[in-house]
C-alpha cells in the first residue's frame, strides 16, 4: 500500500485562491521544487516547497514536503508533515496510502538497534598462555531502502459544485420565470386601468394595488433570477477549471512517478 505513494503535483483544488501575485509566485516555486525533487536535492526542494506554502497554503504542499522528508531519512520530521496534510485534506484520497505510511515509520522509529558489544580487552601474556577464542562479530545491520515512488493520481475533483451550480441556476430561472409571470399580470392590470378610464367607468383601487404589487413582484424576481442564475454559472465555470487542472496533475503526476 505504502508503495503506491507518490508526490502530489495538484496546483489547486479548493474554492479559496490566493491573490493572483502570490499565486504566480507560488506556482514557480513549487515548479522549482519539483525539478530540486526530481534530481534527489531534497533540501533545496523541501526550502521551495516551503516557499510557495507560505505564499499559498495548499494542502499537497505539506504531502511533497513528507516525502522529502522521508526520502532524506528525517523521519519524525516526515510523520509530522503527513500528518498536517492529512489535517489540511481530511477527504484525501490517498488517506489510507498516508495512515499506512505514518504507521510504519512511527514503527521504525521506535525500533532503535542496540550497539554492537565493544570486545573485551584481552590479558596480558602469562607463561604458556592458552589460546583464547576470539569474539564471533555481531552482524551487522544493514538499512532497508526507503519504499519506492509510483504514480498515485492526485483527488479528483468533487462533483459538488456542478450539482450546487445545477441547483442554483435552476432556482435562478424558476425566479427568472416568475418575474415573466408577474410583468404580464402587472401589464393586463395596467391594460384594464387604461380601459376604466376611456369608458369612464368607476375607479376600482384593488386592481390599481394588484398591478403595483405585480409590477414590484416581477422587479424583485427579475433581480433575484438573474443573481442566482450568474451564480449558478460562475459555479460551473470553477467545477471546470478545477477538472481541467486535475487533468494536468494526473499528467505531471505521472511525469514525477517515473523516478
């Protein structure tokens, strides 16, 4: 499980932008850090990505920072940054990949290698000294290699916003609609005032207060549609721009996993 972790290359995936200056800022750094990572300087990769999480906290930041982390050999400092990324991105999708990996480095960190036995000094020379054994050597411990890196695809885009958008745009052209209905009401209320008065027939109050309040009815749905219907819209174009980011994560994604 742990070996099909990978460094995250997402860019963005949350409704909170940074200002555009700082977002540019943070975008070259993190380019920067992902070529420091490709080449296994991972100290200059980790000051990078750093950089650009000061200047755009984005979640996958604190997961490429854990893996430099734990390529260099810094475990603790590894756990502590797989964890604030699974604090950051609580619905991850690799989050099991990350629990695993934090159980077995909080494993080989408790497991601490005794020192090997220093050999006992040896007696002075008596008189026919006995061959004395020599100390077997105690084995030596070798250290396993960290767990390779494959491709992990980056989450995908939540499909939350098109519904949310869907649902909003609807509401806006419901209102939109009621606007329509109301403006017809005020305009054959306004048609029958007009009548009344070229046959000179009796002024009737009510129809003159259903037409206004028809007519204020209508502005107030045309003004309320037309917010809900621009918001329905802008909520769309975010769910696309994320899916087009997440599509060109999915293709660096794959670029990084080839170490």
């Amino acid at each position: 499980m742990v070996a099909r972790l990978t460094l995250l290359v997402v860019l963005s995936s949350s409704l909170v932008y940074a200002a555009p200056a700082d977002e540019a800022r943070a975008k070259d750094a993190y380019k920067e850090g992902i070529a420091r990572f490709n080449l296994g300087a991972y100290d200059l990769a980790i000051a990078r990505f750093k950089e650009a999480y000061e200047l755009d906290p984005k979640p996958y930041l604190l997961f490429n920072l854990a893996q430099c982390y734990r390529l260099k050999g810094d475990l603790r400092q590894a756990v502590t940054f797989y964890r604030n990324y699974l604090h950051g991105a609580p619905g991850a999708a690799n989050r099991r990949d990350v629990e695993a990996i934090i159980a077995e480095l909080e494993k080989k960190i408790g497991e601490s290698p005794a020192p090997s036995p220093s050999p006992s000094p040896s007696p002075s020379p008596s008189p026919n000294p006995s061959p004395s054994p020599s100390p077997s050597p105690s084995p030596s411990l070798s250290p396993s290699p960290p767990p390779s890196l494959s491709p992990s695809p980056p989450p995908s885009p939540s499909p939350s916003l098109r519904i949310a958008g869907g649902i909003v745009l609807g509401l806006g052209v419901a209102q939109l609609a009621g606007a329509i209905y109301a403006g017809v009401r005020a305009n054959d209320d306004a048609d029958r005032i007009a009548a009344t008065g070229a046959t000179q027939g009796a002024w009737d109050a009510s129809l003159y207060d259903d037409g206004k309040a028809s007519a204020n009815a209508a502005t107030a749905l045309y003004v309320l549609g037309g917010v809900f219907a621009a918001t329905g819209a802008t909520l769309f174009i975010v769910d696309a721009y994320q899916r087009r980011h997440a599509r060109s994560s999915v293709r660096a994604g794959r670029a990084g996993g080839a170490l």
